[in-house]
C-alpha cells in the first residue's frame, strides 16, 4: 500500500524561506504604516499649531502698532492743544497789555487835553468871570459852562469871545440870572459846540 502523503510532500515543490512572511511581521508593518500616519498627523497638527501662533503674533503686533501710533497721536493732539491754550493765554495777555495801554494813553491825552481846552477858554474869559464847572458831551462834543460874573457886559463879552473863536460855535446863551442880596452877581450857563475834537476832553 503506497502513502500518499508521503509521495505528495516529495513531489511538492518546496518553498523558499525567504519568501515566507510571518503574521508576525505582517502585524509589525502594520504597526510601522500606523505609526506614520500618526507622524503624518502630528506634524500637520504642529504645523498648524505654529501657522497659528505666526497668525497670533502678527495679529498682535499689528494691533500694538495700531495702538502706539493711536497713543502718539493722541500725545501730538494733546501738545498741540496745550500750545493753542497757551496761544491764546498769550494772546489774552497781549489784549490786556494793549487794553492797560490804552487806558495810560488815553488818561495822558485827556490830560493833556484838559490843558490845552481850559487854555483856550482861559484865553477868551474876562477877568471878572469865575467859573464853576465845565462839562463836556463826550459823543456831541458840546459843552455846557456854568459861572459868575460881575455884570451882564462881562456875560455877553465871553459870549462875544466865544462866537469869534475858532475853536467854538452853535454859541448859546441858556441862562442869565442875578444873584439876589448880592448886587451885581450874575449866574449864567453857556452851552458851545466844540470845532476842534482834539480839544474834547476823553475819559
């Protein structure tokens, strides 16, 4: 009796050992193809990771650079108002020099005005004639003179006197009355417009 088995392992053609792959190594190539694709996946997520932290950063840095040039415009806004505000302190000073000076002119040539105004009257009064004030209309430039004399005739002389300065005219008489219980006394007013506005006394 033949055994078959026997004559088919000898007639089998033998396999070479270099080709045999074991479940063994089956099992570690897969273990090796699963472990790059966990690399594969790690970097892609730390590449992410850090195309993220470069978007953050460069976000950051943008808005800090927004808000220091916000911080030194504001900075540039703040002196150039501080300089306007110390302009126009400047300029009010000034206006107050100006204003002071002004006044200081004005009372020197009011002065001098009064001078040269009560010269001009001194000029054409009579010597009996005594003044008691003398006012001047600033915006008419009339003026209005109360006094005494001794006589009418001396009243109608600084009249007289009056109409042929050139420095007075629109003369007129407003009131003459005599002194009662004194004799010859005479309060009279006189009103004048001036011609000569540099003689106006100013305040």
């Amino acid at each position: 009796m033949l055994d078959i088995s026997s004559n088919n392992k000898e007639g089998s053609v033998p396999q070479n050992p270099a080709t045999l792959v074991t479940e063994s190594e089956i099992s570690g190539l897969n273990k090796m193809e699963n472990s790059k694709v966990v690399q594969i996946f790690c970097f892609i997520v730390l590449g992410l990771f850090v195309a993220m932290t470069i978007f953050v950063y460069a976000l950051v840095t943008s808005k800090s650079t927004q808000l220091t040039n916000a911080q030194s415009n504001y900075d540039n806004l703040l002196n150039q108002l501080n300089s306007d505000k110390d302009l126009v302190s400047v300029n009010k000073l000034a206006e107050k020099f100006d204003n002071g000076l002004s006044k200081i002119t004005s009372f020197i040539s009011g002065r001098a005005t009064w001078s040269v105004f009560l010269g001009e009257i001194q000029k054409i009064t009579p010597p009996d004639v005594v003044y008691k004030s003398i006012n001047v209309a600033e915006k008419t430039y009339v003026v209005t003179i109360n006094g005494e004399a001794s006589s009418y005739n001396s009243v109608k002389m600084l009249l007289a006197n009056l109409r042929v300065s050139d420095k007075f005219t629109a003369i007129k008489l407003i009131s003459a009355t005599q002194v009662e219980n004194i004799g010859l006394m005479v309060n009279f007013a006189i009103e004048a417009q001036v011609i000569d506005k540099n003689l106006t006394p100013k305040s």
